[in-house]
C-alpha cells in the first residue's frame, strides 16, 4: 500500500531549493521502492506503509543542508479526507499536522476561526477558506503558530492528484 511523504517548505521561492530528480534518488538511496514525486513543494509517494520519520529527516539534513520537516500520510487516510462534505467545497486546503491535537487545541481553533473546517483524526486539519490562500489569515503559518505544531499545507487539487498518483 501507498504512503506519501510530505516536505515543509521546499522550493517556495528562491528558499529551501530541492531538486526533485535528486529528491527521488534520495530516497531511492535510503530504501524506499516504487518513489514518484509530485510538483515541486515535495510530495514523494512510495509503495511502503513502514515510514522512518526521523531517518528521513537526517537524510534529508544531510542532503539539502537545512531542516525538513516531514509529514507521512497513507492512501486510506487520503481517501478518507477526500470523502469529507468539507472537501467537496471550493477553496479548500488540508494542513497536515505532525502530531494529533488536543480537544482542547481543537476547542481553541473553533474559537480562532470563521471559516468553515474539520479536524479529521486529530492530525488534519481541513478548511474550506472564504477568502483566497493568500488573502486568508488561517495559512499554514497561522496553523503552526497557534498549535505549536509542524505542519504542511496542500490544497484540493494536490490532494487530489496525489491520490491518483497512490492508486
């Protein structure tokens, strides 16, 4: 079964330059079969369910030179995530967290936010914005400074698409 590798902040602009041939062979290298990746903000999909979080950060350290943080989502979770009513809305974004969330940060975010959203496992945060990515104040940063949690944002079209990739 399919998992897919999430990297945080890669290739936004001239910042965190990843090349994503070398991507691929660098996870090649590191053992993983079967390794697409999708568009350049580092989505690599491998055929394992067992993923080595913190290996994968070393490599990736060791590689690029800076810190990446990496998110592991498998097929089943995608499917389920694409299946939610919220999903189905326009101008919808997942941010995927690294760890799960507390009710109590999730009490917090019900309080913060006036879009429309779902936590979906404790670790996904789905949101459908009433405003564009870019005009909206609940971006990914907002996510990560409120949760003090890592996390890395994709919208519907790249869930979509990387979910095909998976099947």
């Amino acid at each position: 079964m399919s998992s897919v590798i999430l990297l945080r902040g890669i290739n936004l602009g001239a910042k965190n330059k990843v090349d994503m041939k070398s991507l691929k062979s660098l996870f090649e290298e590191i053992g993983y079969e079967n390794v697409q990746t999708y568009i350049q903000t580092g989505n690599v999909i491998v055929e394992q369910t067992v993923i080595n979080v913190p290996a994968i950060e070393v490599a990736l350290r060791e590689s690029y030179g800076f810190e990446i943080p990496v998110v592991v989502r498998s097929k089943e979770e995608f499917d389920g995530i694409v299946q939610l009513p919220i999903f189905f809305r326009e101008q919808v974004y997942v941010m995927f967290l690294t760890q799960e969330i507390s009710v109590e940060q999730q009490e917090m975010l019900a309080g913060l936010i006036d879009d429309e959203f779902v936590v979906w496992k404790k670790r996904n945060v789905i949101i459908s914005l009433s405003k564009s990515y870019h005009q909206t104040k609940f971006t990914n940063a907002f996510f990560e400074r409120k949760l003090g949690i890592p996390s890395t944002a994709r919208n519907k079209n790249t869930v979509n698409k990387i979910l095909a990739k998976m099947s």
